[in-house]
C-alpha cells in the first residue's frame, strides 16, 4: 500500500489548519479525500471550494441528482467510501 505524508489538525498550521478545522466543522471529521491534500493548503481550499460549488450552488441539476451522479462516478472508479 502506498504511503503519502498527511499534516494532522493538531500539527498543521496556516492555511492548513483553517481548512482541516472547516472540514471537521462540515462533516464532524477530516475525510481521507480532504486529509491527503494536506500538505498544500491552497489546493485542499481550492478543491473543497470547487465542490462545494460543483455541489451545492445554483444549478438545472438537482442536488439529489448530483449525488446520485457522484455515486455512479465513484461506483464506475470502484470506490469503497
């Protein structure tokens, strides 16, 4: 199994904490998705705020239907989450 070096909340710092302290506030927990970007806290904020738009802004897509799309998509890369 692969190793990537991951910033834990109680050692990161800057902009990495802000955004590993929004993501426990948002989901009660860091998501392993959220937790592998953090050694570059401009990506984890630009990639969470790409989903939060991808996901929750304005849009002819429902928000049930852009769920049900995010399950097909992870079901088509055989996604265990």
């Amino acid at each position: 199994m692969p190793y990537i070096k991951q910033i834990t909340v109680d050692k990161a710092t800057g902009l990495v904490k802000k955004e590993l302290e929004k993501a426990i506030k948002r989901a009660g927990r860091v998501w392993n998705i959220v937790q592998i970007m953090s050694l570059n806290g401009r990506v984890m904020k630009e990639s969470m705020e790409m989903y939060g738009a991808t996901m929750f802004a304005e849009s002819p897509v429902s928000r049930q239907q852009r769920e049900m799309l995010a399950v097909v998509v992870s079901k088509a890369n055989h996604c265990v989450y």
